[in-house]
C-alpha cells in the first residue's frame, strides 16, 4: 500500500493553497471581456509593474500567451521567427504559430545552457533583398528559465545582447518568460532588469508559482491592445476571471519567496542522485527546480521500469527518454519528501535501504 504521494512530475501540480481558495471565494469580480473585473485589473497592473513594462493581460495559459505574442508581432501571414529548436514554443506547443498564425518558424540550435550563439541567431535573419523568395523575419523568442536544458537560467547580459540585435535589426524580441520568477531568484536580478530588453513577456502563473491557472503577458500598451483581440479570437476572453486571478496573486504576494526553496531542495536531491551507482546527473547544471538525469546503460532499469517503480511507492516522476528521466521541485515537495525519493531510488537501484527507507 502506497502511504505517501510525492509528485515531482511537474511544477503544475500544485493544489491550490488555503490562502488562494480563501481569495477565490472571496473575490469581486465583473465581466473581464468588457474590461470590468476589478480582481483581474488589480493583478495586471501588478504584473506589468513587477516587469516594468507598460499594460499586461491574464490568459488561460501560457501555450496561448506564446501564441498571442508571436501573432502580435508577426501580423502579416508568412512572416517568420527565429527560436530554439528545442525551445517550448517550437516543442511543445502543437505549432500554433504556424497552423493559427501562418508564422514559419526559422530555428537556432540551443546550447546546452539554454542560449542561442549570438552570430547564429543574426546568420538567421533573412537579407530583405531576397524579399521575393524569403519569409520576413520578424520576431526572435527566447526562453527563460529553458525548460528542456533543465531550467537553466540566460543571463541578463545575454538578454540584453540579443535585445541589442533585435533592434539593430528592426525585429522585435519576445521572452517565453514561464519560469521568470524562478530564473529571477536564482540570479539574484529584479524581473523588471531580467526582461528590460524584450518588446513581450509571457509569464506564467501556474508553474513555479503555484496558482491553480493562469499566465499573463505583458508589454506595452499597443501591444496589449492586439493581444485582448487575438486573445477573444482565440477563445481566451473569459468573464468573472477575477475568481482566477485572485488566486494568482496570492500566488505572486506569497510565493515567489518559497522558489530559493525549491532551488535548494532540487540540487539536494541531485547531489543525492549523483551518488547513486547507476544514475548520471550533472549537478552543476541545477540551477533552479528542474533536474534532468540519465540511467546507466549497465543498470536492470529502463526509465519506463523505474517509473513505474517509483510509482508503486508514490513517486511520481516523468520519463524524457528511453534512459533519461526528469524531475522538478515545487513549493508543495518538503525536506522530507525528497529525502524518501532518494531513499526509493537507492533501494531501487542498489537494493540498499537506510533510515528514510522504504
């Protein structure tokens, strides 16, 4: 009998707290499409300030936060972005710049900290004299913290280097900002500093900072005024959405301090892996809540099988690949929690059980 739940699939697992519920029940709300909801109102204009950008708008979620945000920039069907080809946009999005928006998208091999190379980013940019034959470019994303490096962080320096080339360029430059928050804590740099260079964001809600559902973008004005469009288009104009964004601001009051936590807890938990015989993590790489590691070849364990042993004992992770398993920290993980993981992946792997055993 399984007597503990240990979810490490995602940092959208989370349940709402007591304090979101309370919120919930207890927030004045209006109509948000006829641009009413006070609630709603209330946690933009919070939003826009934290990022220092002019307007924001909550939508369902960050997939259609992306997809608004690309739509926005590029308006003429055909136009083209340049991203990372294993960003999430181009990933794991269904490619709704392409099927909704008619934007090709051009992509950049990412490194393995989540950055583009800078002279391959402007190699990318189509010469306007081929015009003819050419989509336009328009747009370069970048994402921050990058989900599939293993919320690694990109830098401010960075940032502002491909800001810099945006504008040389006349593109413009939006940030798939989802775990904005977490990337934010771990460097130690403001939100507003971390997106300074960007013409859009997409934050979300629902990840790292626990809130039940929700993303916003944020930019300036004539940006958000296209956005609560295409948002309405594409079916994202909700009503009494405030109920939502009261939740999501407790979640932004209250839980941007417990991410250094999380961070803490994940490299915990690496430096435990990383002792294991048959377990490959790079440490260093943890920089926020996201561990990536591999299975050794030479272990009884495919990532399918350790799953699926993990989960007869109430942990729940999320296999990448044939060998290679992912994990990721979150407000609702305790001390305690993680110690009993690394107790279930020792007995696992080596058959050795200690004093968190299970």
């Amino acid at each position: 009998m399984i007597t503990r739940t240990v979810d490490l699939r995602s940092d959208t697992v989370t349940k709402p707290t007591e304090a979101m519920r309370a919120a919930m029940a207890a927030a004045v709300v209006d109509d948000d499409v006829l641009h009413h909801d006070p609630t709603a109102l209330r946690l933009e204009t919070e939003m826009a300030r934290i990022t220092g950008k002019e307007a924001a708008v909550f939508v369902p979620s960050g997939t259609m936060g992306n997809l608004i945000s690309v739509l926005v920039h590029c308006d003429t069907r055909g136009s083209e972005v340049i991203l990372g080809d294993n960003s999430h946009i181009h990933i794991y999005e269904n490619g709704g710049i392409s099927t909704i928006g008619g934007v090709h998208p051009r992509t950049v091999k990412n490194n393995q900290d989540g950055t583009m190379d800078i002279d391959l980013i402007e190699a990318a940019i189509r010469d306007p004299s081929g015009v003819l034959v050419y989509p336009t470019t328009r747009l370069i994303c970048l994402e921050n913290t990058h989900a599939n490096h293993g919320g690694r962080c990109l830098s401010v320096e960075y940032v502002d280097k491909v800001g810099e080339l945006a504008k040389r360029h006349g593109l413009k430059l939006h940030i798939d900002g989802a775990r904005i928050f977490n990337a934010s804590v771990a460097l130690g740099i403001p939100v507003h500093r971390l997106v300074q260079a960007a013409d859009s964001v997409s934050v979300c809600l629902s990840k790292g900072l626990g809130a039940p559902v929700g993303s916003v973008i944020v930019g300036s004005k004539s940006f958000i005024a296209k956005a609560k469009i295409l948002r309405k288009t594409l079916g994202g104009g909700m009503r009494q959405v405030g109920i939502l964004c009261a939740a999501a601001l407790v979640a932004v009051q209250e839980n941007v301090v417990k991410l250094e936590g999380d961070h803490k807890k994940a490299k915990i938990l690496a430096e435990g892996l990383s002792l294991i015989k048959g377990i490959k993590v790079d440490v260093a790489s943890v920089e926020t809540n996201i561990i990536f590691f591999d299975i050794e070849e030479s272990s009884k364990f495919t990532a399918e099988k350790l799953c699926k042993y993990l989960e007869e004992h109430g942990i729940l992770v999320m296999q990448e690949g044939p060998l290679s398993i992912r994990i990721v920290l979150h407000h609702q993980i305790s001390e305690s929690d993680v110690q009993y993981t690394l107790s279930c992946f020792q007995h696992a792997l080596t058959g050795v059980q200690d004093q968190n055993g299970i």
